[in-house]
C-alpha cells in the first residue's frame, strides 16, 4: 500500500515536467538477427539508455517507483513472450530504498513469427515502452519503438557485434535451472534462507542479497545477514511489516558478485520455493506470554547488581519521608514509575529506529560506547561523593529536584527512574531475554507494548509500597542512623563505579584510563568546592561563586573527557588473567568447521558491561567440575565478545531470538539442533546440557 501512494504521488508531481523535462532515459528496439525467418522465434530487446545519476526500476520497485512496462503492436500472427529481467540493483534514496538500474539496461523477451510469412517482405515490429526516471526528482516517460527487419527463407547470422551485445545482455538474466539447493524457513519475522551449492561448485560465494519478485515482503530498511560456512551459506532477512496475508513461498532473485557457476558467471540465481514455518522455541512464543515474561523480568532486574544502588536512593526516599505526609511517598513513586517507563520507551524507540535503519543493536547497546561509560562513572563518582557527605544537595540525591516546599524531590523521584534503567540495561534478568528478542523481531506497536511490560515490571515493587500504608509501618523514623546508611550506599555506588572503569579498560586502552581518572579528579575537585562554599550558611555571592566555579571544573572534565576520546583510538589493550578453558573467538565460520569435524561446541555470547555474564564467567564457568568436564568430553570452547559493537555477534543473537548477553548455546555432535542455556547457570544446569549430547 505504502509503495502505491508513493509510486502516485510521484507520478502526480512529475507529470507537470514531462512536457518541458527533457528525458534522461532514451529507448530503442534492438534485434538479434538480421532478418526473419517464416516459423521461426527470434530475440529482441528494449535497450535502455540511461544518463549518469538517474535510473529506472526493475518489476518489483521496491519503496517507490514504477516498473518498465512494455505495450506491443505486432502485425497479426506475431507473438511475443514475457520479458526476461536482468538482475536489479539496490538504490537507496533514504529513507526509500528501490530495485532498478543505472546506465543501461536490456530487456530481452522472444518474437514468434508465423508461418505465412512470405519472403522479401519487410515487416515492422513496434511497441510503446513507458518507464519512470529519476534522480532527485522523479519523472513518467514513455516513447514508441519500432525495428524493420527482412523476410528470408533462410536464417541469418546475427552480426558479431549484435552477437556481443545479446550475449553480455544473456550472462545478466537471473539463471533459472541450476543444481543449487535452496530452501527458508520463517523466524516469527525473520526468513533464514538455506543456500547448498552443488557438488561441483569449486567457488566461494562472498556476498548475497534477495531481491524479492513480490512487493512488500522484505524490509529493506534492515540489513540483511549474510552467513556462509563450509558447505552451506545462510541469508536471514525481515519479512516487511506492512505484509498483512501469511508468507507461504518466496520467489525472486539471489544475487551474488561471486558468480553461480564461478568467477565471472552469472551473478542472479531465479529461485521460487515453498517458506517453511520455524520449529524453533523463540517462534512459539505467543505476544501474550512475552508480556507475562517482559514483566516478570522487569521485576527480576530490581535484583540485578547494577540496579540496586541507585535503588538505595529510593530507600532513602521512603526513610525521609516515613514518618511525614503520606501522600509525598505516593508521588514520588508515581513519579519513579513514570521515569522507569519513560526511559524505556526512549531506549524501544531508539532501538527501533536504529533498526529501521540497517542497524544491528541490541539490549544493552549504549554500554558498547567508551564515550557513554566515561559519562557514568563521572555520573555515579558524583553521586558518591554527595552520599559521603563532601557536598549536600537539599538533604540527599531525592532532594535534587527542589522546586519549592511543596515539590521535595519531584525530579529526583523521577531522575532516580531514569538512572535505574540506564544502569539496568546491561543486565539480563530470567525471562527478559527471550521477551525483548521476541519484542525486537515484531511490530512497533508490539514493541512497545512488550518494553512498557518490561518498565512496569520494574517499577512495581517501589509504587506498591509506596501505595500501601501498612507496609510503611515497617520503615524505621529517620535519625541520625540515617547518615551511616547514606555511607553505606555511598560504598555500594563506588563499587558500581569501579565496574564501569573496569568496563571502560576493556574498551579502550591505558592511556584512555588515565584521561578519565583526571577527569574523575576534576568532578571530585567541583564536588568539594560546591561543599565546602556552597553550603546555606555562606553568603548568596559565596554561593554564587562556588556554583559557577564547580560547574566549570565538571565542564572542564566533561570535554576533557570527550575531546580526548574523539582523538584516541581504541585499542582494548587490556589484562586478561589466565582462564582455566582455552577460549577461541567466536566466528559462525569456525561454528561450522568444528560441527563438520563432529565435535561439540559451547559458545559463550558475554560482554564486560554484563554484570550477570562475569558473574556467571567465574563462579559457574570457571568452576572446576565445569573446566574437568568440557577437557574430558573434548569440547570446544568459543567467546563470543560483545564489549564494543560487532555486527556479526549481534546477527548471531538474532538468530536465535535474543537481543543482548549472556548467551548460552551448546553444539552436540552428530548435527544435533543447538541448545539454548538460561541467562542464570549453575554448574549442574550446563553440565546436564552438554553431558546429553556428547558421545564417549
């Protein structure tokens, strides 16, 4: 629907120019042979002459455009057969992306002639060949053709330079009988496409795209995933969301620039099979269960490592506000819960439209950014040193938001929803992973529902009591223990910022650490002098000065910090003690390597900024019946490293229906279907997994 009215808007607004446009394409009829022969067919092809920077479209346009289309008048006893399609190309016009041709293009098709034909008659073959043209503008052209060619009782040779042109035109049609094996199977909206070369077929193919004969079935927004292994290539494709009626078969065309029949062959393969539907877990996975799981994994991440310190500033929040107003807490929960939910619609919408764009992220993706982990730690260094008291903003972090006597702690409330699902994000509670992969692959509507299941999950603990009196009675009253527990929850913030460092050392290199730990001394610096001169006792000027002469340092740090990471390069020169298990990168080429060689496979998908993946890492792991085990049974360990973005890992999440780390899965011998592990593992849970698929 969408290609139509952008195809009639287009027409609409280039029919004022045809009359004063002058045309960018010119047609011309163009035959094989010399003459005709009675009885005989012989080829014929619209010749396209394109000028540089325009183009025209292929019969399935794409986005937008219409496709050439061409009108015969041939004497009576004539026929014509359907036209044969060179392969397209893929022309972005962002944020359109379409299926045409530049420069030139050939359309051959077959002319029968009759049997009464007599010779020394000349006989004119016409037709009207109507096209839209475009560059910055799009235009509908159209021009007539004709060719006059002999009657002869003999067939003639085609000229040698005809004969070069036809078939150059030829090794451009899509090969239609071939020995390649190709099938699909559809992923809720994804289609994994299966190609198996021939036995004969000495190659390599490099590249691949599918080119769908009908309209509206691939979203060519997203990228498609390119896989190739030893004897198989993969191609993994969206299905467009405007397609509305079910996907039962594929037909169109794989092109590669590798050649189907080797280096300078044909480079389009015509394929038309059957879709078959997905047996995998993640495809039976109905939007209502994904509900249930996004919500429960949102309640779960409250019990994540790197959610629970910026949750003691809530628990700070109920303290202060106890033994006071009722109604204060039920606000700040509100406004907490609006802040979580918020924040997730931001990150669905990001992740969304990145998406839509061709990229390949997922959950957790702003971690994958040096630039993103300097700003948190200076974030968190911050909110340390005002829980150690070098500073004070109204009575704690929940006071930042004073906007009169009535409004305590409004945006702090709201502030603290925000950074427990910044900091959430690179965590993967049970139940999330599969939720937001299954979100991720469906409608935006969908989406979204799944991401708001998600925040409300993880809101739901603080707007329960904060809406239940009773449960309030068990709060003690604030006092003076109240400042040891802000101490208390000071550490447990240095303890998070110690992680993102180490973080940060991962991504970067050495000298990338020193400039934030100086950027880190100038926002300590900043803190102690907001504290020590701007406190209420000094006078409004002192304030004043002190306000002015800290946000200067912090901006000093600020653009230290992203001056000199836009200009350092990241090398990721950092430590790695010694594993117990030999761990090789992850490639999906060294997956099938190791399967053709039958031997079992545990690939493990991790990122450092994923505090349940090294938790995981080294008390499961690294445990010792685990490493005894996996050296017993031979199996072959791989790191899927995900610290710094990596397209072809995070194609391989999608693949099995997940969007962000940890990742277990677990090859068994004998071409066994792979084994997916729970985000949580223990010893037995991995060891019962692989002991099942492995023979002695």
């Amino acid at each position: 629907m969408k290609n139509i009215f952008i195809s009639a808007f287009l027409v609409i607004g280039g029919i004022g120019l045809c009359s004063s446009e002058e045309a960018h394409v010119q047609a011309d009829l163009v035959a094989e042979v010399q003459s005709i022969q009675p009885g005989a067919s012989f080829d014929v092809a619209v010749r396209l002459t394109i000028d540089d920077g325009w183009h025209v479209y292929w019969k399935n346009p794409g986005d937008s455009g219409l496709p050439v289309k061409v009108e015969w008048q041939l004497p009576e006893g004539f026929q014509a057969g359907p036209v044969l399609w060179p392969y397209p190309e893929r022309i972005e016009t962002p944020p359109l992306v379409s299926y045409g041709y530049h420069k030139e293009a050939w359309l051959l098709l077959k002319i029968s002639a009759p049997q009464s034909l007599q010779a020394g008659d000349t006989i004119v073959l016409s037709a009207r060949v109507d096209w839209m043209e475009c560059a910055h503008i799009c235009v509908p052209q159209f021009s007539s053709v004709q060719i006059k060619l002999p009657v002869k009782r003999m067939a003639a040779a085609p000229a040698p330079a005809q004969a070069a042109l036809f078939a150059r035109a030829r090794s451009l049609i899509p090969l239609t009988d071939s020995e390649w094996q190709v099938s699909a199977v559809q992923k809720n909206s994804k289609v994994q496409m299966s190609i198996v070369p021939p036995e004969w077929f000495k190659g390599k193919i490099e590249d691949l795209h599918f080119f769908s004969e009908r309209p509206g079935v691939v979203d060519e927004q997203l990228t498609q995933a390119f896989l190739s292994s030893v004897n198989q290539y993969e191609l993994v494709f969206d299905i467009s969301k405007e397609l509305t009626d079910p996907l039962t078969a594929l037909s169109g065309v794989l092109v590669s620039q590798s050649g189907w029949r080797g280096q300078g062959s044909e480079k389009g393969l015509y394929v038309k099979i059957p879709l078959s539907p997905s047996q995998a877990p993640a495809a039976s996975m109905t939007w209502v269960a994904a509900l249930l799981f996004a919500f429960i994994g949102g309640l779960l991440l409250n019990l994540m490592p790197c959610v629970l310190p910026v949750l003691s500033l809530k628990i700070l929040g109920f303290v202060a506000h106890s033994a006071g107003d009722k109604s204060e807490v039920r606000k700040q929960g509100v406004l907490f819960f609006l802040g979580v939910l918020v924040s997730f619609w931001v990150l669905a919408g990001l992740l969304i439209v990145l998406r839509l764009t061709g990229q390949h992220i997922g959950w957790g993706f702003q971690l994958q950014s040096p630039v993103f982990v300097a700003f948190l730690c200076c974030l968190f260094f911050f909110f340390a040193l005002n829980l150690f008291g070098v500073f004070e903003i109204g009575t704690s972090f929940i006071g930042l938001g004073r906007l009169s006597s009535s409004q305590t702690g409004a945006w702090g409330a709201f502030l603290s929803g925000v950074l427990a699902t910044v900091v959430a994000t690179p965590c993967t509670a049970p139940f999330m992973g599969s939720a937001v992969g299954f979100g991720l692959s469906q409608s935006m509507g969908l989406s979204l529902l799944i991401f708001t299941f998600l925040g409300m999950g993880m809101a739901f603990p603080y707007l329960t009591l904060s809406f239940s009196p009773g449960l309030l009675r068990f709060i003690p009253k604030p006092g003076p223990w109240m400042i040891g527990l802000k101490r208390f929850f000071g550490f447990l913030f240095m303890g998070t910022l110690f992680w993102l460092v180490w973080v940060f050392g991962r991504q970067t290199n050495m000298t990338a650490l020193g400039v934030l730990f100086v950027a880190l001394v100038l926002i300590g610096g900043s803190a102690w002098v907001m504290g020590h001169w701007g406190s209420p006792l000094a006078s409004r000027r002192t304030r004043f000065l002190a306000l002015a002469f800290s946000l200067g340092l912090m901006g000093i740090g600020g653009f230290w910090i992203a001056w000199n990471l836009s200009q350092a390069k990241s090398t990721r020169e950092h430590m790695q003690g010694k594993d117990p298990l030999a761990w090789e990168p992850y490639t999906q080429e060294r997956v099938e390597e190791l399967r053709k060689q039958n031997k079992p496979v545990f690939v493990d998908f991790t990122a450092a900024w994923c505090l349940t993946c090294q938790v995981n890492e080294r008390v499961v792991l690294h445990s010792s019946r685990v490493v005894q085990r996996f050296q017993e049974l031979g199996i072959v360990t791989l790191k899927a490293d995900w610290t710094s973005y990596d397209e072809k890992i995070t194609r391989a999440l999608q693949q099995f229906g997940r969007s962000g780390v940890p990742l277990y899965v677990f090859y068994g011998q004998n071409n066994q279907a792979p084994v997916i592990l729970p985000a949580i593992i223990t010893p037995d849970i991995v060891l019962n997994a692989v002991e099942n698929k492995v023979e002695l």
